[in-house]
C-alpha cells in the first residue's frame, strides 16, 4: 500500500531520510479527497473533522518532496502548521508564474 512509502516510521523511508531533521506537520485534507486520505495514510496519522474533512499530523522532513505531496492535493489542501512549510509552497507555487 502506498501509506507504507508515506509512513515515516517504515524502515525504508527511515534509511531515505536518514540524517534529516523531521517537523510536526500539521494538515487539513477537504472531505472530497477522503480516498487519498483512506489509500495513503494509516488511520492513528488522521482525524477526521466534524464537517468531513481530515486533519493530518506527520513527523516528516520539510523538502521539496513534501512540497510536491501537499501540491498535489490542489485546492483542497491548508497547511495548518509549520508555517515555514507555508512560505516553501508558495514560493513554488510563485515560480510557476
């Protein structure tokens, strides 16, 4: 399943992110894409909201790769926390521009 790559407590994304200092990041995942949050994310990482959207608490290193992750949801995405993680996607986004 694909929440094992995303699980960073799996031995393999232990070893790819070995030496990388890890952030509490904090999501909040619109109830329209409850299928990616079903398919890529065991069920202690999610907590569903009242109004069917889902806040998401990782331990992952803040990089282009999350950066990528979190654009990848579009618009139903807001990055609760850090907001570091904020300034990165939107310079990205900026880029593209």
């Amino acid at each position: 399943m694909l929440h094992d790559s995303l699980d960073m407590e799996s031995n393999i994304v232990k070893e790819n992110y070995k030496g990388q200092q890890h952030e509490t990041i904090k999501l909040c995942i619109a109830a329209e894409m409850a299928y990616r949050v079903f398919d890529d994310f065991h069920e202690g990482m999610v907590e569903k909201q009242h109004d069917g959207s889902f806040i998401l608490t990782v331990n992952w290193p803040q990089d282009n790769w999350l950066c990528g992750f979190v654009l990848s949801f579009g618009r139903h995405i807001d990055v609760i926390e850090p907001e570091s993680l904020k300034h990165m996607i939107k310079k990205e986004v900026e880029k593209s521009y």
